[in-house]
C-alpha cells in the first residue's frame, strides 16, 4: 500500500528532473510547471495502483512525455494562425508587385520550426525586447538571439 511518506520518498523527489524534461520538451517554463503539477495531481489520484510500478521514475517520464506530446499537438494550430493571418492582413494592404514576395515571406515562414516562428513574431510582431522574451519563455536572452538569427537566416535563403 503506497503510503504519503512512500510517495514523497519515491515519486516527489523526481520533481526537479520531470520539470527539466516538460521544459526540454515544452520550452515554457509556465507550460512545463503546469504539466508537472497535472502530473503529480494525476500521481496523487492514482495512489493506490502505484504499487505497481516499478521504476518510478521511468514511470513519470513516460506519462510526462506523453502529456508534453499531447499539449504540443493541441496547441501547435493555434500557435503558427496567428502569425500568418496577421502577414495576410498585410498582403491585402500591399501592391500586386510585392504579393509574391510576401507569399514568399509567408511560405518560408510556415517551413520554419514552431519555436522559430514563434519567437521572430514575438521581436519583429509585438516588438517585444530580448529581457521580455526572456521572461515571457523563461528561455536565455542569448538562446533568444541565436535561434531568431538562425530564423532569419533559414529565410534570407529560402527567399
């Protein structure tokens, strides 16, 4: 019978490292506190069964990883529309001779990974600093420039 003191022993100490893998796989610090806390709440109704289980610890990675995968799959359409629906308002407002290259634009926008795509509407869209990109991802201001840099580079190239 898994008793509080059994849990916390076995399963709470793993906390550190299941944040550190929802992050890894999140990139949120908010998104990966709050499917660490689901987890652990899923953990908690569960109590009875996990007696079973015998590797904790691979236990609640893999239901970790699962969450992560399903939340990422959830959000990965609302995260790209909003980009591209905000570069086809402008595509309206522009002449005929520059609609190719922003469907251009808009194309090699799509192509880049979701984080790219993500983070270059946050400084160039919402003009936001790299210090509240920082805190708005929990993400370093450093890992910041390199991966828009890299964005704007994969464009530059497919353009």
């Amino acid at each position: 019978m898994m008793t509080k003191d059994r849990f916390i022993e076995e399963y709470w100490m793993l906390r550190d490292g299941l944040y550190r893998v929802a992050y890894h796989l999140l990139e949120s610090s908010s998104d990966a506190e709050d499917a660490v806390q689901e987890l652990y709440a899923k953990l908690w109704a569960s109590m009875d069964s996990l007696d079973q289980v015998h590797n904790p610890k691979a236990y609640c990675i893999t239901l970790l990883r699962n969450d992560c995968i399903s939340r990422i799959r959830r959000n990965s359409h609302t995260k790209i529309s909003p980009l591209t629906e905000q570069m086809k308002q402008v595509e309206a407002d522009i002449g005929s001779d520059r609609r190719e290259t922003l469907s251009r634009v808009l194309k090699a926008i799509e192509d880049l990974p979701e984080t790219q795509q993500r983070l270059l509407k946050m400084r160039v869209l919402e003009e936001l600093s790299y210090d509240e990109m920082a805190q708005r991802t929990g993400m370093n201001k450093l890992t910041l420039r390199v991966l828009i840099s890299r964005a704007r580079t994969q464009l530059k190239n497919k353009i």
